[in-house]
C-alpha cells in the first residue's frame, strides 16, 4: 500500500480531499479527475489506515467501493459522525440505490459507476455546500441554546433579586444590566454571581 499526497490545480473552496480506495491506481484515477481543483490530496487504500488518520483535516472524503479490507460504508458512517467533511461515496450502478439507503443518514452522496469528472467534481461541491448548511444549522441551534440558557439565568437571578431585596422585575432587570456595565461582565455572568450569593445565604 502507497499513500500519496498530490498538488492540485483550481476550482472550488475544498482544500484537502482524502481519497479511500482499493488500490493506488484507483486513487490515482480520481485524483486526475479532479486535477481542475486546486487542493491538497491525500490517498489511502486500506479503510483501517483511513481511520487512523487525521480525519479532521479534510473537507470532503471520496470513498470508491468496495475497498482492500472492507467494503467502506462503515468507514462513511464513521467519518460522518467524526468529521463534518462533505462524503461522496462511488459504487457500482446496479447496487447504487441500495448503497445511498443503507448511508442516508450520513448526508453522503452516492455516485453511480460509470461516471464523469463533470459528474465527480459537481457531487463533491454538492456534498462540501450541504455539509457547509449542516455546520451553519448546528452553531445557529447552539447560539439559541446559549442564549435560552443565558435567558434563564438572568431570570432566576431577577426572581432573587425580587425576594431578597423586594425590587420590581424591572427593577430587577436594571440592576443586573448596571452590574454588567459597570463590572464589564456579561448579563450571565452577573447572574451567576448573584445566584452563588443568595445561595450561600440560604446555606448559611
């Protein structure tokens, strides 16, 4: 097995492609396919070393089933729940529709043999845009829990502030603004103090 990382000429924002595939002539194959994108290509025949790689790295995963060591859908599973590269998974024409059943859950994209490099490089910015949605989906899901959790603190803390000091929510809310200004502290932050106050007061 020879692993080979090859300079590529440009098209697309794709940096690094990892190719995993049966042989090195295979990779070799694909890799010309894509002379078009300038990238960096990293190509691997076994899917046991492509686990020990440094999957991270890479943009977008071109798998060609099946390959030396196994048939390489576990390998696209794993990269998908690892990794959030774009996967495009090649396989042969008459088992296609089954192949993309058993990996919807992935996102991968299923590429028919017989195919085209206008066909391979438009799948793989297909699968590098959809997993790019993906990315922007889960850090704005994040971003609203942050800030439904944040939203809850200062609650808590202005319900605190309205039983220990008898101030009106707005009040409340006035009080834990200032703080923040004043202590260039976050919203949260001051809550989170306030709350550790009282509590110690109620433990005292």
């Amino acid at each position: 097995m020879r692993n080979s990382e090859l300079k590529r000429g440009a098209v697309t924002d794709i940096k690094n492609i990892l190719i995993v595939a049966k042989t090195q002539d295979v990779c070799d194959g694909i890799a010309q396919m894509l002379a078009e994108i300038e990238c960096d290509i990293t190509a691997l025949t076994m899917g046991s070393v492509a686990r020990a790689a440094e999957l991270d790295k890479f943009d977008s995963v071109i798998i060609s089933t099946p390959l030396s060591d196994e048939f390489g859908l576990d390998l696209a599973a794993e990269i998908s729940r690892e990794t959030r590269a774009g996967i495009v998974v090649l396989t042969k024409g008459e088992i296609a529709d089954e192949v993309q059943r058993k990996i919807r859950f992935t996102g991968a994209f299923v590429i028919a043999r017989p195919f085209t490099k206008a066909v391979l490089i438009q799948t793989l910015k297909n699968s590098s845009v959809a997993m790019q949605n993906v990315s922007r989906l889960e850090e704005e899901k994040e971003e609203l829990s942050r800030q439904l959790s944040d939203m809850k603190l200062v609650t808590r803390a202005k319900e605190i502030l309205m039983e220990y000091l008898k101030l009106t929510e707005e009040q409340a809310h006035r009080h834990i603004q200032k703080q923040a200004m004043d202590l260039r502290k976050t919203q949260r932050a001051v809550a989170e103090d306030i709350l550790k106050t009282y509590q110690n007061r109620r433990e005292s």
